[in-house]
C-alpha cells in the first residue's frame, strides 16, 4: 500500500509515495545526509544542488563496486563448480584405468 511521507533533506522539503515503511526511508535519508555531511566537511562546499550531485555520484560508485565484487563471487563460484566436477571426471578416467 502506498503511502505519502514527508522529507526534508539538503534544505528542500517535499513528499512522496512509497510502499516502504517510514523506518526504511527515514535510514535512507540518514544514509543520505551523512554522505552529505561528509562531501561538505571535505569539499567545504554549502551548495546543495552540487552536494546532491557528488552523493549520488558517491553512491553510484559505491554501488558499481559492490556489483562488481558480487559478480568477482558468482565467478569464483562457478569456478569452483567447474573445477569440482572436472576433478571428479578425472577421479573416474583414473579409477577406469586402475581397474
């Protein structure tokens, strides 16, 4: 069900619907303003359209990388699947052979 919730972040206020709960986008909005808060202490900038843009821009970023280190997982995952079953067709020429 999709309800409307009221946000107040970078200095704009606003609402919007979501069917998330309150809980989930209040720690988003956290999320947000502690990215915020960290992009103005290091580039010292109070512009927050420019400040919007460099977290999401940090954001993005984080995100690509985790993408790419879960897709780094499945690799060595299937890998691994691969190698276990070459390993075990080996296992059995060599036991054919033995016998």
């Amino acid at each position: 069900m999709s309800e409307s919730i009221h946000i107040r972040l970078l200095g704009a206020s606003f609402s919007i619907q979501t069917d998330q709960e309150p809980a989930y986008v209040e720690s988003l909005l956290e999320f947000i303003e502690e990215k915020a808060r960290q992009i103005e202490r290091s580039a010292g900038s109070q512009d927050s359209l420019k400040t919007a843009i460099l977290v999401s821009l940090l954001t993005a970023d984080e995100l690509f990388h985790a993408r790419t280190a879960s897709e780094s997982t499945e690799q060595y995952r299937r890998i691994g699947e691969i190698t276990e079953r070459l390993i075990e067709r080996i296992d059995s020429v060599l036991d054919d052979d033995s016998q």
